[in-house]
C-alpha cells in the first residue's frame, strides 16, 4: 500500500495527469450538482403528493433511480412524479453508466497504464556494457539484420522512438531502448563509446542527423549508414560516417553477378589471398547427367567442387552425385584452376547465342538499376520491364506490366537466357518468379528477397538463386568488425573462417567428423604463418594456430560453431 501510495502521488505530479484531473474534477462537479437538484425537486414533488420524506431519503432515491438499481420502496403515484422519474433515470443511465466509467478510464486509468508501461521501458545501458552494436532504423530489415547479427554472437541494441514498440521488441524477445536518435543524452545513455559499431539504417536525413549528433558523444566509434542516393555518401562521411553503403545498389550488382554466363560459366565471388572460390550453374551444359566422377572435373582443372547449390539446399557432392539442370557447383581453387574449369566448361556455338539473347530485368527500380549498370559493364545487352518510364536508354526498357504475356514475350522471354526479378515488394516476385518458371523450364531465374521468410517460398516457386538485402547488410557489417569472416555466396549460403579450436587439434581431416556432423566442407586451411594451404587432402591433420575456411548454409555455421568453434 505505501508502494502504491508513492507512485499515485508522483504519477498526479505529471502536467498531462493534472490537466486530466480537472477534466475529471470537472465531471464530478457537475454530477454532484445533478444529484443535488434531482434530490430537492424529489422533494418538491413529494409535498406535490401531499408526502414528506428527509433529505438523506432524497439523496437515496436519487441515486438508487440513477444507477438504476430501483428498489421500489419509495415511488412517486402522480405523472409529474413518473415523468421526472424517467428523466432521472435516463440521465443516469447516461452519466453513471456510459459518461463516468469512459471519463474515468480515458483521464486517469490508461494514462496511468501507460506511466507503467513507460517505468518499465528501459532508457539506459548498465555502465560497463561494451562491445555491442547500436541499430538506428525504422525499417523492418532491421530486425532481420539483428537475427543475423545475434547468429554471429554480436549483441545488438535497437533504439525506439516509441514506448509501444520498445515494449513489443522486447517481448519478441529483443533488446530495444526508449529514446529519440537526435538527443545526445541518449547515446550517452546506449554507451556509444564502449560500442563496437553504430548502424544508421533511415533514410538519408535521418541517418545525417543521426550520425551527426552520435559523433558529438563520441569522435572514434565506427558508424556505418545507408544511403539511398549517390550524393548522400558524401554528406554522410563529412557527417562523421566512416562507411556509407548503397545497399540497393550493392544488391543489384550480385544478382546481376550470378546470371548465367555461356562464355565464362565459373563467376568469381570471392578470394581470401590465393583461394578463390567461384560457383558455375550447369544449366544447358554438357554436365547435366553426368556424376562427379564422370565428369573429371578435378582431374582436369585441379579445381574442387566444394557443393551443389540445389535452389536453396547445400548438397555436399560425393563421387556418385548426379548433376542435375538446376545445380550451381560451388568451386575453391587458384584462379588458373578457375579459368581451366572454363575452358572445361565452356560448350561450342555459345558466344553467338549469348549476343542474341539479352537478360530480362523486372522491375526498373534502384536495384534494377543497378543490375543493368553492372550487365553493361559485362558487356551483356539486357530489357527492363517496368510498368513506367525509367532512366535507362530507350533501346533496353518496355514499358509495360511484367505480369502481361505480351510484354513479356516482347521484352524476350522466349529467348533469355536468365531474367532477374528485381521489385521491393516479396509477393510480387513471387508471382513473377513462378510465372516466368511455368513460361520457361529452362531459363535461369535470379530474384531478390525483402524477407528473410520469403527465402525458401522463392525457391519452392522455381528461382534458382535468391538474394536478400538483409543478409548483405549482415555480410558488410560481420566484415567490417572482422574482416574476411564470412562471405554470402547465395542467400543462406556462406563462406566462413574460424580458429582451429581445441576440439579439432590433432585431429585428420577425414576423421574430424565436421561433414557429418554439420554439413559443412572444408574448402581451404592458412597456418600461423600466414600460408595458404586449398582443398586440403583428407590425411590432413589440424595444428594449433591455424585458421579453416569452410562452406555451409546457415544451420551448419552455426552448427559448426556450437561443436568446434
């Protein structure tokens, strides 16, 4: 009772709670009032009757008629005496029963609900809290890229604007912070100088003034922001950002990097010094059919097939393996071995097909955009469709609905080789996705994901290879922390590098049990003098000091990780 009393009495101190109470006070003024005139006209009334009673019996029948409760002890014979009975009781069915419980509520009761709410909304970090990641942004990527984040053992705070959503966040089981992101205080109140980086994910305003007013608390924390324009990067860094990424645009490059490719099917995605690893989709190669062993891949190139990427399933190939038309192999080697399996590869007549056929790009967006920008630097010809005019060179746009068979079939369908399906919007690549896979069985289809959610129904549609902006953002931020930790191949798909750990010293490569138990493939080893040792033989044995560089999806990371890291 003396807790509840303390926190009545700072509640009623609140400048909006004392402007509540003379509303309420106001109410109850008035009600009073009315009770008091109903109680001397019932008297009035009475002697009317020719009948007396006291005042206390007044204010009783007055109130027993308001509530409607209406014993019937004490009733009025004449019709004035009736008459003025039912104004009562309308008037108090009116006041007490509807009028007084909803004042009440909406002027003490919810404001005090909501005070609760707001006591119990954290606005601080404890003082020694270090080494976290602050996330600014209204956008619902940013919950994704805090899933991902907390995958890789990276504590992420998110700062709220609003009391609601703070409390939902953290029923979601988040860790989320009431504040506004252009007060000092506040980033005071996150520890913004014992964080490891400051993530501005708004539009471009917001992420200035965000960035701005962070770099007053403190000059060295690392901040990284998006940036929707060009020009924006600039304004950013003389803000104080030390990395400004156009995700959209870094988006629409690595779709356009996958599309399939006659002249050169093996596309390099990423190197860690001489390892190189590349991915080379077998769609109308002379593969198709073959096994593992059949093909001779290793035995020709020297190159390695570390897995199969089966629209969104890793497949860690054995001998007896059967490449299928949907298979993108997953290669570790040199660059020679990479441009040896090219040559492999690369089937007669190709080169004139692929300058008939242009890419098909849905979706004249940023991202689409940018696809095409990068296409052009390919030297690959390519059609937009979008259902308005876009920046592009009239020659590449039809104007038109993707969804309609007549642009589609105007844009090229019939002959592309690979279309990209570019929107912001999940549900409508997933539309386009399945349509362009019923068109066409043998086209290569590349879409773009919002969601992480919407990763596998993409698949299950018939997209042979998706991407998602928050995975990306994952991607950029995990190696800006810790450089060359982890690159996505394709969504769901990584290359990572982690220490030997005790579990592993000693042990040969074929006995460690890592492709059995996390289905994942060891793709490359660098000692502790920094050398270099790809596609280890299975007589390998790990030592002390060594780092390993392993292929997997996303459950055998973290799988390894549990086990061995």
């Amino acid at each position: 009772m003396k807790f509840l009393s303390s926190e009545i009495s700072s509640f009623v101190q609140l400048r909006s709670m004392r402007r509540n109470m003379v509303f309420l006070l106001r109410f109850f003024i008035m009600l009073f009032g009315l009770i008091t005139l109903y109680s001397v006209l019932f008297h009035y009334i009475m002697l009317y009757e020719e009948r007396s009673y006291s005042w206390v019996t007044g204010v009783y029948w007055t109130l027993t008629v308001m509530s409607t409760l209406g014993f019937g002890d004490i009733t009025f014979y004449s019709d004035l005496g009736r008459i003025f009975s039912i104004v009562v009781l309308l008037s108090g069915v009116m006041l007490l029963l509807i009028m007084l419980p909803f004042a009440f509520i909406q002027f003490f009761y919810a404001p005090w609900l909501e005070a609760q709410k707001k006591g119990l909304t954290p606005r601080s970090l404890p003082p020694e809290t270090s080494g976290h990641i602050i996330l600014v942004s209204s956008s619902p990527l940013a919950l994704n890229l805090m899933d991902e984040l907390k995958n890789y053992g990276r504590r992420c705070v998110y700062l709220c604007h609003d009391n609601q959503q703070t409390l939902s966040l953290m029923d979601q089981g988040y860790e989320a912070i009431l504040g506004e992101h252009d007060a000092s205080t506040v980033y005071h109140n996150l520890r913004l100088p014992q964080a490891a980086m400051l993530v501005a994910l708004d539009s471009d305003v917001r992420n200035t003034n965000i960035v701005f007013t962070a770099r007053e608390v403190d000059q060295n924390v690392r901040i990284v922001a998006s940036a929707q324009n060009e020009d924006t990067i600039d304004i950013l860094n003389l803000a104080g950002c030390q990395q400004a990424f156009q995700f959209h645009k870094l988006l629409g490059e690595a779709l356009a990097r996958r599309v399939f490719n006659d002249k050169a099917r093996a596309s390099v995605i990423t190197r860690f010094s001489e390892l190189v690893i590349a991915e080379a989709p077998l769609m109308r190669s002379a593969l198709v059919g073959r096994s593992l062993r059949e093909a001779g891949l290793r035995n020709a190139t020297g190159a390695n097939v570390v897995g199969l990427w089966e629209r969104g399933r890793l497949v860690l190939p054995v001998a007896d393996t059967v490449f299928t038309d949907t298979s993108v192999m997953v290669i570790a080697g040199h660059s020679r071995q990479i441009e040896a399996v090219n040559k492999f590869m690369d089937p007669s007549g190709s080169e004139a097909r692929q300058e008939e056929s242009p890419v098909l790009i849905l979706g004249g967006g940023r991202v689409g955009r940018a696809a095409a920008r990068q296409l052009q630097g390919m030297r690959r010809d390519y059609r937009i469709v979008d259902k308005k005019e876009v920046n592009v060179r009239k020659s590449s746009l039809v104007v038109g609905d993707a969804a309609d068979l007549a642009v589609l079939d105007e844009a090229g369908i019939r002959t592309a080789p690979s279309v990209l399906i570019t929107t912001h919007d999940d549900d409508t690549n997933i539309y386009l996705t399945l349509y362009c896979r019923r068109l066409r069985k043998d086209i290569q289809i590349i879409s773009r994901a919002t969601f992480d959610r919407n990763v596998s129904i993409m698949h299950a549609a018939g997209a042979d290879l998706v991407l998602s902006q928050a995975s990306l953002m994952t991607n950029c931020i995990i190696n800006l922390l810790e450089p060359g930790k982890v690159t996505m191949i394709n969504e769901g798909l990584n290359i990572f590098r982690c220490p030997v750990g005790r579990n592993l010293l000693g042990k040969e490569l074929k006995g460690s049990g890592i492709r059995s138990r996390t289905h994942c493939s060891v793709v490359a080893l660098r000692d502790a003098q920094g050398t270099m040792l790809i596609n280890p033989e299975p007589q390998y044995v790990f030592s002390e000091g060594e780092e390993v560089y392993l292929i997997g999806d996303r459950r055998g990371e973290k799988s390894f990780y549990e086990i061995y890291g």
